[in-house]
C-alpha cells in the first residue's frame, strides 16, 4: 500500500523532490528548484519500505486561489489511482486554506493526467491570462467548497 503525506519544508525533502522529478521528467525544469516558496506545499508518495516513489505540491498563489503544480510518480508506481489521490489531499488542504478556486493545465500528450482531473470533476476552461505551456496546453479548473 502507497501512503501519503504532507512533507515539512526542508532542504533534504526538496533534495528530494528534486531527484525524483529528474528522474521521472528529466527534460522539464523541476518545480521543487522554481518554486520553493513559503506557498509551495509538497506531499510524498511513500511505498511499504518507506522509499519516496512520487511527490505533489499545491501552490497558494493569490487568497483563495491555488495552483495544482506538478505530479510525478514512478512508472511502476502508476495505475493504481495514485494521481487522483494526490488531486483529493491537495484539495482539502486548499479547502482548509480558504481556498474556493483550483488551477491547473495539462500537456495536450498527457491524456492519462487530463482524465484524471476530469475524474476528479475538474472542467477545461481558457483563462483570461494564460500561462505554463502556452499555447500548447489545456486548462482546468474547479470550485472547491467547505
């Protein structure tokens, strides 16, 4: 069984974060190295033997909006609804924030990312100010309530 964890904000726990998306996405600048932020919230993905086998964050950008950044999971950590749980603990730590609005976009090649969110009842939408990978990504969103 796969447990989750808010991860406490330490060098070691970005060191690795870090290697963990270099691993898994070698060609994309690591979130962990651009956003390190006091309104950057990480959580690890731990296997039985307590190895770290993927990582989230949630970033609080303005009040009452957050940002779902970056999910990674080892490849043979995937199927087994590992993203969607990451999607649920990131939106009840947002809720507990005050949080009403979640965003996030996704890689037009990343289907499986996409059907998750969608999973999880979020809504494509265009922003009025886009970001991230534009103009080759899609973006979504959620209302989130108490």
């Amino acid at each position: 069984m796969i447990s989750i964890r808010k991860l406490p904000r330490s060098e070691k726990n970005l060191e690795s974060i870090l290697a963990l998306e270099l691993e898994i996405l070698p060609l994309d600048v690591p979130y962990s190295k651009i956003n390190n932020k006091s309104t950057a919230y990480w959580w690890g993905a731990f296997d039985k033997h307590g190895t770290l086998v993927g990582a989230t964050c949630l970033s609080i950008w303005i009040p009452g909006w957050a940002f779902l950044a970056r999910s990674v999971v080892k490849k043979d950590y995937r199927g087994q609804k590992l993203q969607q749980r990451f999607i649920k603990v990131r939106e009840k730590f947002a809720r507990l924030q005050n949080v009403h609005t979640i965003v996030t976009y996704v890689s037009p090649e990343n289907i499986a990312s996409a059907n998750n969110l969608i999973r999880c009842g979020y809504e494509l939408y265009i922003p009025q100010d886009k970001w991230g990978l534009q103009p080759f990504c899609y973006y979504f969103r959620k209302k989130v309530k108490k």
